[in-house]
C-alpha cells in the first residue's frame, strides 16, 4: 500500500508539473500571437507609407486642390482627400494623421486603429480565456481520474484483506463445531457411556450443528442480500411476537452467560419480510453477546410511537471507538486482524443488519450505552 502510495505521488508530482509546463507554453504562445498580430499592424503601416509616396510620384493623388509637398528633392503634388479616401479602402486597420507640414513622409503618418487594437485585445483575452477554462477541466478530470483510480486501488486492497479475514474466520467457525461434533459422536460411537452423558453428547453435538446451521443460513442470507435480484417476501409481521420467540431462542443459548433485559410493547405489526426482520433481531442479540463481558446486562426493546417503531438492542461490552462506526456494517468488515482478534465471527452480522435496514427503508443509529457499552437503535417508518 505504501508502495503504490509513492508510486500515485511521483506520477501526480509528474504530471502537475508537465501540464504546468503545457499551460505556460499555451500563455506564451497566445502572448505571442497577440506580438506578431501588433507587429503586423506596424508593418501596414510602414507599407502604407511607401505605398502612398510611390502613388505621389505616378501623380495619382493629383487634382485641383493638390497641394505641393517635398519628397526629398521632388516636388510632389497631393490631394489630402484622394489621399484619406484611398488609405480608408487599402487599409481599413489604419488611421490617417494629416499634418501641416511641407516634406510628404511628416505631412501623412499612420497609427493603428483603435478599433481594430480592441478587437485584437478581445482576441487575446477570448483564447486565454479558451486556454484556462480547458486547462481547469483538463486538472478536474485528471484530479478526479486519479483520485478514482486511487480509491478503487484502496478498496480493492481493503476488500482482499477482508475477504481474507473472512476466509480463516470461516475456516475457525466451520472447524471447531465439526470437529467437536465428530468427537463426541465418535464418543458414542467406540464407549458405552450410560444415558445421561450420552444426552449430554447428543446436546452438545446438537448445538455445534445448529451453530453451523445458523453459519450457512448467514453466509447465504448475506449472499441474497447482496445480489442484485433479492427477492423480498413482504407482509403483516406481528413484530412483538417475533421478537419475543428470537429473543427466547437466544436465552436458551445463553443460559448462564448474561443478565437478560426484554421490554416490548404488545401487538406491534409491521409490514416486512419476517425472515429478514427475524435475522435483524437474532444478529444485533448474537452481536451483543459477541462483545460483552460474563454477567452483562443485553436488553432488546421495541416501542411504537404515532410515526416510528423503535427497535433497540443494548449491551454493556467494550463499545464501538467513533472512527469504526461508519464501517462496521460494510461487509467482511471487522475491527484488527484475524490473527490477534479474540472474538469469533465473520464479518456479516451487521452486515445483513444494515442491508436489512435499508430493504425496510428504516434508519439505524449507533448510540453510546451507559455507563458503557453500545445501542443498536432501529427505526421504522409506519
């Protein structure tokens, strides 16, 4: 990652500075137009000098009110208006200056049009203009590219260590209850044990097979959530019941581990997929657990108002820092690595939460337990 970090920086640092260079060359360049075209204008004015003294000597701008004008050693005779009338149709960028003065080259001089001077004026400014508003779009475009191309490097690279992470947590929760099961059925199997410890096998074999039940049903759960065709099964849900029968269910998973708090107001309906909304609940439950302490305190509460239902689940374990918040229902996603992480999982529990959430068009929000610990707070339009 740092890597490619240095290697995005020296090629940003390369190509600011090329269209650095590339706009300075298009300013100098314009700068450069706009001389050549003043120069122009000077070299009319100089051909228009020699044009009109050669025009004096063929007698061309002779006529009744000639006036005698010197040209050296010649005598040369001119009619001013002869004189204006042909500059204003041979050189329309040029003013005539009519001076009372006996030599030809003092009596008529040039300048540049004013008009003509505003219009080159208002040329330079248009392609400067031209120049900055496609420099502006050329570095919003080559900005944002790199910042595109650099955020999908990213998340590219943060995926590959989540889907990493995923895989050995999947690997560990797939393991550990096969493998407890095939030892306490290869238990039964080889010993005759009496009737009591074989029903304890049988229990314990039972609940690895359901944990590895309720593992599959996520993981696939995740699956269908995430394809673009979930297929959504929405009716009148007895949200109350619902909770109560999920709530149920976890205690008896949990008989010693925690202080169990239930508050639910009754005949609460509303309308939705009831798997989805049962796996919301069994989710935000398994995910209390997952990070309180023995002898915690895990509340689920469910309140209806005149314009929301109000969902909440509450645990007394080690929090969530700020930073992680905005993250942690992005899928695979979990707090360190999987090699020092303690706390089992996969990454998909808030994961199906959020996605859950947003099929129910409803809002979730991370709130602060007290005096520690973490709220999972749900609510649903009615």
């Amino acid at each position: 990652m740092k890597q490619a970090r240095w290697l995005y920086t020296l090629i940003a640092v390369y190509v600011i500075a090329a269209f650095s260079w590339w706009t300075f060359l298009l300013v100098r360049y314009n700068n450069l137009i706009h001389n050549l075209e003043q120069g122009n204008l000077r070299h009319h004015a100089e051909l228009a000098q020699q044009e009109l003294v050669y025009l004096a000597l063929l007698g061309s701008f002779q006529s009744e009110k000639a006036l005698p004008f010197k040209a050296g050693k010649v005598v040369l005779r001119a009619d001013t208006a002869l004189v204006r009338h042909h500059l204003t149709k041979a050189y329309p960028d040029l003013v005539l200056h009519i001076k009372a003065e006996p030599e030809f080259e003092k009596a008529f001089n040039f300048s540049k049009n004013p008009v003509e001077l505003n219009r080159l004026e208002k040329e330079r400014q248009k392609r400067q203009w031209m120049f900055i508003s496609e420099a502006t779009v050329f570095a919003f475009l080559l900005s944002w590219g790199f910042v595109v191309i650099f955020r999908s490097y990213r998340q590219k690279v943060a995926l590959g260590r989540q889907q990493n992470n995923f895989l050995m947590s999947v690997t560990h929760e797939l393991k550990t209850p096969l493998a407890s099961a095939q030892l306490m059925l290869q238990t039964l199997q080889h010993r005759q044990l009496d009737e009591i410890k074989q029903k304890s096998l049988l229990g314990n074999a039972l609940k690895d097979l359901g944990r590895l039940n309720n593992l599959m049903e996520k993981i696939l759960l995740a699956s269908k959530l995430d394809g673009a065709n979930a297929q959504k099964h929405f009716q009148e849900v007895h949200l109350s019941s619902m909770c109560e029968e999920v709530f149920n269910r976890f205690v008896n998973l949990h008989p010693n581990g925690f202080v169990f708090n239930l508050h639910l107001s009754e005949n609460v309906y509303l309308h939705g997929d009831s798997f989805m909304l049962e796996s919301l609940v069994s989710n935000l439950l398994e995910n209390a657990a997952k990070y309180s302490p023995d002898g915690g305190l895990i509340s689920l509460t469910l309140n209806q108002t005149t314009d929301v239902i109000l969902l909440s689940v509450a645990d007394q374990g080690v929090g969530i820092p700020e930073t992680e918040r905005n993250r942690i229902f992005e899928k695979f996603y979990r707090v360190g690595s999987e090699e020092t992480r303690t706390t089992k999982g996969t990454g998909l529990g808030l994961f199906i939460v959020s996605d859950v959430v947003k099929q129910h068009k409803a809002k979730i929000k991370v709130l602060d337990n007290e005096p520690k610990g973490t709220i999972f707070e749900i609510q649903f339009p009615i």
